[in-house]
C-alpha cells in the first residue's frame, strides 16, 4: 500500500509539473517550449523556408521530448489553427485541421515555420537570461523557461487537466494586456478593480460576444468564473426571405457539430420556425444561415437557438499554473505580477551578461593598444622567442599582460596594424567603454529596467497588437418591476442598428426599430430604466458590457 501511495504521488507530481500544466513565467507546457525550442534550434524561423513537419516532430522527440509523435504534432498543430489560438505561434502549410473538427493532415504532407510572435518568446536566449537543464538522456540542454518579452499566458490562455487539478485559461487582446501591466509596473499597489479598466475582458479567437460581465469580473478577481459567450448573429432579408445569419461562434465550439445538433433539435420540434440550415463558411469567414419559416418571429427563434445549442456556450475559468514549480491559483494582479518579475530577472541577466560580454572584449582591446604603442618592441620580442609560449611568457612579463591579451596579440593579423585599424580599435574602446558605463547603471537602477521593460513591451505591442474585438455587443438592460416579474431586454449588434427588436420575458413593449438611442430614450420615458448612467450607446466593444 506505501508502495502504491508512493508511486501514485511521483506520478502525480509528474504530471502536474512536468506535463500538464503551464509555467506562470512564459506561459508555456513543457512540450510546447520544446517545440518552439527545437525549432529556432532547427533554424526554422519565420523568414526561412517552411520544413516537413514529420521532421520537427522527429527532432524534437529525438532530442528533448521522449513521447509520442502525436503529442509533439498535436501540439505544434494545435499552435497553428487561428481557432484556437489568439496569436498562433506556428505558421502552419497544408491542412491543419478546421473549426468543424476536421482532423489535420499527416505531418509527413504538412511543413511549418516558426511566428514573428513566437521569435520574441525565445528573443535572448542566447544571452544566460535563463536557466537550462540536461535532457532526458543528459546529452543536450533544454530551457526549463523560455524568455518571452510576450505575457503569452495571458494573451493565448492555457487548457491542461492533471492530477487532482485541472486549468482553463482564457485568451485575452495583447494591446489590453500591455496597457495593464504597464499600469502595474507604473504602480505596483494597483488594484485589480483598477486593472479591469485596461484588461476588459478576454477576447477569443472566434470572436462572439460575452453576455453578462459578472462572471468575467469574478474570474479576474477570483482566478475562478463562468463566462458566458454567445455567437454573433444578425437578422437579415435574403431573397425576400428573413434570414438569422452567424458570422462568429462561442470560443471551442465545433461549428460542424453545433449545425448538426441544431438540425436534431429542429427535427425533434424543440426548435420551430426554421425551414433550412446552410453552412456558407468560404476561406472569407464564417457564415451559418438559418433560413426561417414566414411565419416565424426572428428574435424569438433566435433566442431559442441561444437556449437549446451551443450558439450560447459557457467558458469556465480555473487560472492554475506553476509558480516556482507549484500550482496556484491566480487572479488578474497575480498573473501580471508573475510576469513582470520574470521579465525583470531576464533584462538584469540579460544586462549581466553583455556586460560581462563587454568587458571581455574592452580586456582584449586594451591589449591591442598596449601593443601597437609599442610596436616595434613587441614584434622584435616574437621574432627572438623560440616558441608561441615563450613569446607569450614574454609579453606577460614586459607589458604586464593578462594571458588571454598576450595570446590575442600573437594571434592578431598583420593588418590590424595599419593606422586605419588602430582608428577602429580605438574607436572601438571607446564605444565599449561607454557602453560597460551604461550596462553599470542599468544594473544599479531598478527603474532603469523597469523602464526597458516597458519599451519593449510598446515594441511588442506595436508590432502585434490589435484591436479586432467582435464589433457586434449584446446588453442586458436590467428594467424596475412594473407590476410583473424582473424583466431583461436583449438588445442586438451595433452593426445592426435597424433590427433591435426587444424580447421581454413576461411583458410586451411595441417593437423598435429607430436603433440603440431611440430605445433607451422609450425605455426612460416609460420609467422602465433602473439606471441610465450605466447605459452607453457609443462605440462600445464587445466585452464592455454593462451589469
């Protein structure tokens, strides 16, 4: 029995740390980073030329990850699809898979290459800005962290169920991501209600809208909540016939599935008033359209599609990832804090480093000048010596020399003395001593890094941000009791200000059809609105939506 308990435990950890779960740090499961890592080894980075994925997956295994070859495909795959991830970090040739559940293809017909993105999650590797470790047969050293200027856990989120824990991260907009920890790094004392006003919301690769705010507001307080998310829908004439069409559904729904179901619950009689479902979707975006009966009420069929399918789908938050090899449970600020420390740890060994780099280089140049002040000596004292060794010996001992200036002397080329090369070396110095005094002061100032920190975070996200959030926004409007049961009012996209036709559960107001403004100013007049300060009709995205 101590036996088994024992066993179990080792294995649990194991897969807790070493399979299952993210590294708060870089975002990252370990077959992940061996991926990304074995492909900036392989040199397949985003301005080479694609490679047979059946050869990344083979490097890789051979190399750093001993498993199968589908775990390593899976995942590279899976870095490649747009639906599954917000920034995809592998830029992927040939099928790999679809939003209807179309398996990929082989890796022996697929090739791939690296991301611009996915460059920056290694930027200075090279630099000791992290620490490696042996690999499995300790013949190769491997990253245990990657050094990622992108907060990529935050930005593309994280799935993984281990033992006796699982986590579920959303994806959220890179732009909002850097503007909050920007915010953090400004002032640390920051409050998460404060860091909501940055990060909004997550922000899922197929877009969709988020319904209710409370649940997203609890995930960023809590690290745990249930957001719900509905597909983005719009009501439309076509050939005279009124049409429900989809053009973005709920985070990890399988469209092909959820038209399939759709079709059972219409057969069935759960869902009336649709006559045909046709799935449009062209290499130009996604287009579902539900073709209705004459007779049927598009708002009412509509919320029905919300009820009985996937259409409406819920995303359960469990922020667990590994902090100094733990798991935790992390909210907003702590998953901000996390990275912002891991940055500051990899620009001060970053900064170590080139100073060290420098410094060695300045060593070797002073050498050179020592030795071409006095040239004449130096060349007259290694034609005399009888070996390297007894003209570096003799070097050391004249010009007070360490042995690494004596040996770069001897091994310093004829034109090196030149007066033009003696310019360059000079110059040279110059430029390094200038630079060892810059590196000092970054080293003796912590708001020094800080503040690199924060350009390089601008850099980032200027090179990758975005702002394609879903342009369509769905509200509840909360109304006072007017002599029935609590009433809600759905309202529909801002792009589809012409149909906004409020559905009320137990009461009926006359259809609308004047936009946003109009309706609120009917609902005021009529006494209906709780409360009109949180009610903005004005370029509201799609995850600001009101309480």
């Amino acid at each position: 029995e101590d036996e088994m308990k024992s066993a179990y435990i080792d294995y649990s950890m194991s897969v807790i740390v070493s399979r299952a779960l993210p590294d708060v740090r870089d975002g990252l499961k370990p077959v992940h980073r061996r991926v990304l890592f074995g492909m900036n080894e392989m040199g397949v980075r985003s301005s080479s030329s694609y490679k047979k994925s059946a050869r990344i997956v083979g490097d890789v295994m051979g190399k750093y990850h001993p498993h199968g070859d589908s775990s390593v495909y899976d995942t590279m795959v899976r870095m490649a699809q747009e639906w599954s991830l917000r920034y995809i970090l592998v830029d992927g040739q040939g099928n790999f898979g679809s939003v209807d559940g179309d398996s990929p293809a082989a890796m022996r017909y697929t090739e791939a290459r690296m991301q611009k993105i996915s460059e920056d999650l290694l930027s200075d590797i090279d630099k000791e800005t992290v620490d490696f470790q042996l690999n499995f047969d300790d013949t190769i050293m491997e990253p245990t962290v990657l050094p990622t200027r992108v907060p990529a856990l935050l930005i593309n989120g994280a799935s993984g169920i281990a033992v006796g824990m699982a986590t579920n991260m959303p994806p959220h907009n890179l732009s909002e991501v850097i503007d909050g920890i920007i915010q953090y790094i400004d002032n640390n004392e920051i409050t998460i209600d404060e860091l909501i006003q940055y990060v909004k919301a997550p922000d899922f690769p197929t877009g969709g809208t988020i319904y209710g705010y409370d649940g997203v507001k609890e995930a960023f307080h809590t690290g745990k909540g249930r957001v719900v998310m509905r597909g983005k829908a719009v009501i439309e004439n076509v050939n005279d016939r009124e049409c429900i069409i989809v053009s973005e559904i709920p985070y990890l729904v399988n469209k092909a599935d959820m038209i399939r179901k759709t079709a059972e619950l219409i057969n069935d009689g759960k869902i009336e008033g649709i006559s045909t479902i046709r799935d449009e979707s062209d290499r130009k975006g996604m287009r579902i359209v539900y073709v209705l009966k004459r007779d049927a009420i598009p708002n009412i069929v509509l919320n029905k599609l919300y009820k009985f399918t996937p259409l409406q789908s819920s995303f359960s938050v469990n922020n667990v990832a590994l902090v100094d090899g733990r798991p935790q449970l992390l909210n907003l600020k702590d998953l901000i804090q996390n990275y912002v420390e891991h940055r500051h740890e990899v620009v001060t060994r970053r900064t170590e480093y080139e100073l060290k780099e420098a410094e060695k280089r300045s060593h070797i140049l002073q050498g050179y000048i020592i030795a071409l002040d006095n040239i004449d000596d130096v060349i007259d004292l290694i034609k005399k010596s009888k070996s390297p060794e007894e003209a570096r010996n003799g070097l050391i001992a004249k010009y007070k020399l360490s042995e690494i200036q004596a040996k770069a002397i001897l091994e310093m080329r004829l034109q090196k003395l030149t007066g033009l090369e003696r310019d360059k070396i000079l110059k040279e110095n110059e430029e390094l001593n200038k630079l060892i005094k810059s590196l000092k002061n970054i080293l003796s100032d912590k708001e020094k890094r800080m503040e690199i920190i924060k350009g390089e975070l601008i850099e980032v996200k200027d090179r990758y941000g975005d702002n394609n959030f879903g342009k369509s926004c769905l509200m509840a409007i909360r109304l006072v009791e007017v002599g029935v049961p609590f009433i809600e009012v759905n309202l529909g996209g801002w792009d589809n200000h012409q149909n906004i036709f409020p559905t009320l559960r137990d009461n009926k107001l006359p259809m609308l059809d004047r936009g946003m403004s109009a309706l609120v100013e009917d609902l005021e007049q009529r006494g209906l609105l709780e409360d009109t300060a949180t009610v903005s009709y004005t370029h509201l995205r799609a995850h600001e939506t009101p309480e």
